[in-house]
C-alpha cells in the first residue's frame, strides 16, 4: 500500500501542479503581483490537502508568534521538496533567490519572473553573492518582503552534520534584517531523491528571530545552534512517535549520538 500510495500522490501532486499553472494563468497574469500570490498559496494548500488524504502525512507548522513584521530573512533546514512549499503562504510577500535556469522552465518560469524573484547565474560565487545582496537591497527597498534563503544551499538528509554556507551570513550583514530559523525533519517522510511518502505527521516550528547586529560568528553559532538543538528534539520526537517512518543511516547515527550524551 505504502508505494501505490506514494506513486498515486506523486501523479497527482504533478498533475496538479500542471492543471493549475495552466488553468489560473489569466486571472493570475492580469492580477496585480501581490494579489497574484492567491494562487501559490492555493497550490500549495492543496499540495499539502493531496499529501495528507493520499499519503497520509499531515503537516504541523507552529511558532507564527516567531515571524516579525515586514522584511526578515526565513532561514529553513532544507531536506525535502516539502521545504519549499510548505512555508511561504505564511508570509506576506516572500521573495526567493533560485537558479536562473528555473525561469527558462515554461509557465514555471514565467510564474517565477511574475513574483520578481532574485534569480543567480552559475559561476564565481563571490560575484553571484555580490549581485544577490544588491538585488534583494533593491526589491526590498520596493517593498517589505520576507527573503527565503536555506542556509546549507543543497537538501540534506535528515541527522546530517550541518553543513551551512557563508552566503546567509553576508545577507544578513549587509542587510541588516532579523532571522528566523525554521526547524524540521520532513525529510523522513518526503524524502529526497525517492518517491516514497511515509505516513505521519511532519512537525516544523518557526523559532524565534535572530536579531540583526550580531557579529558573523556570533550570528552562525545562534543560527547553527538553536536550528539543530529544535531539529534534534523533532527527530527525536518523531523517532518514538507510535509508526515511525524508516530512519536513514543519518537520523540514526545522530540519535545513537544524542542518547549517548543523555546517558553520559
């Protein structure tokens, strides 16, 4: 049941994905930009309505109290595709840095350039980050909108060593914004690089913001530290729960790890 399951949510989570970009194109092109968010977050409540009823895994986002006013930069784990949809209809006006690539994707990419995303050529990352800090500065002085940027930059499997990139630390240098991390370990049951969708519920927290101002190597240790002690206790938590999903080699080591130092 577990594969028909996942192969049945799969097909309709894409089909979805399509019939929508294509059947919301008008209203969503003659829209003003911001009104126009109406149907990401549509798409992306219903993904989440598809994935609960067919593969049966809710989802349980907390800490709303966390997210400041206006701008700020959304700082998530980024284990899963579910990472990616889950977390903006909760912002005002989100803003995503992406690969140019994505916007040459037909519909995908016209609904990307619609949003003014911050798009990154391939190359120098020294260059690449330069651009991306004067971009963001520019749209954010248009308007106040809620940068996501995740910090380890590829999806990693759950239990992972941390392995963050120094681009969120010039961000948020240069742009003097609070951040919020966001812990989770929806990489158990949307795993990467697989089709299966374990049942369950994926439990994610906005935790609370980071204040702008801090030195860069005060900034990463909060960050670094506060996102892998909540997404600890969320393994943790979802490796007792009463059916687990299966638990990759990672999730499994930093457990034995994590009761090794209880018992110590």
């Amino acid at each position: 049941m577990l594969q028909i399951r996942s192969l049945a949510f799969n097909a309709a989570f894409y089909a979805s994905m399509i019939i929508q970009m294509i059947l919301w194109t008008p209203i969503y092109f003659l829209s003003p930009r911001k009104r126009a968010w109406f149907i990401p977050r549509f798409w992306s409540r219903s993904s989440l309505w598809l994935y609960e009823k067919i593969a049966r895994t809710r989802s349980d986002i907390t800490g709303l109290e966390n997210l400041p006013e206006g701008s700020f930069i959304l700082a998530p784990k980024h284990q899963s595709f579910w990472d990616t949809i889950a977390f903006f209809p909760y912002l005002d006006d989100p803003l995503y840095i992406l690969k140019r690539e994505l916007t040459w994707i037909p519909f995908f990419g016209w609904y990307i350039k619609k949003m003014r995303m911050i798009p990154v050529d391939r190359g120098s990352r020294s260059k690449a980050l330069k651009m991306v800090v004067s971009s963001t500065r520019a749209e954010l002085e248009r308007n106040p909108r809620q940068l996501i940027i995740y910090p380890e930059g590829t999806r990693r499997p759950p239990g992972a060593e941390p392995a963050y990139k120094y681009g969120i630390v010039e961000l948020y240098n240069k742009l003097g914004l609070p951040v919020v991390p966001v812990a989770h370990v929806a990489g158990l049951y949307w795993p990467r690089r697989k089709f299966l969708r374990f049942p369950g519920t994926i439990h994610a927290r906005f935790l609370p913001a980071i204040p702008p101002g801090l030195g860069k190597d005060e900034f990463m240790a909060r960050l670094i530290g506060e996102t892998e002690a909540a997404c600890d206790k969320l393994l943790m938590e979802a490796s007792e729960a009463d059916n687990p999903p299966p638990l990759p080699p990672t999730a499994v080591e930093r457990l034995r790890q994590l009761r090794d130092t209880a018992t110590a």
